[in-house]
C-alpha cells in the first residue's frame, strides 16, 4: 500500500470523507490493529512473514497520519 499522505497532501480533504462516528470507529479499529500487529513484531519464523507484518504496521500509521488519528 502506498503512503496516502503523499498522494493526498491535505487530510481535510480525507478527512471529510467519513462522519465523526466513522471517525472514532477508524481510530479504535487502527489502534487495536496496531497494538496487536506490534506485539507479533520478533515472532515470526522467517523474514517475509516479519517484513509482512512490518509494512502492514506502516500501512497502519500512513492511514493513520491520512485521517489525523
């Protein structure tokens, strides 16, 4: 997955696609992600299953950054 706040500079505009209740919605599901998907970080067997997981954490904080959550 690309880094959308490249692709879209000015998060009003990302931001003002979801109301405030998909909003808060987004952020507990991210955050929940994220903690879970930390916590396996150093788990993994082999190198593609950790470097799968690492960019799906940097998915995680580039949707993140997008929506200001």
């Amino acid at each position: 997955m690309e880094d959308l706040t490249k692709k879209y500079e000015n998060t009003i505009f990302a931001r003002s696609l979801i109301t405030n209740s998909e909003h808060e919605v987004l952020k507990i599901a991210l955050e929940y992600l994220l903690d879970n998907l930390d916590n396996m970080v150093g788990d993994f067997d082999t190198f593609p299953e950790e470097n799968a997981n690492l960019k799906q954490i940097a998915n995680i904080k580039s949707l993140q950054k997008l929506f200001r959550l």
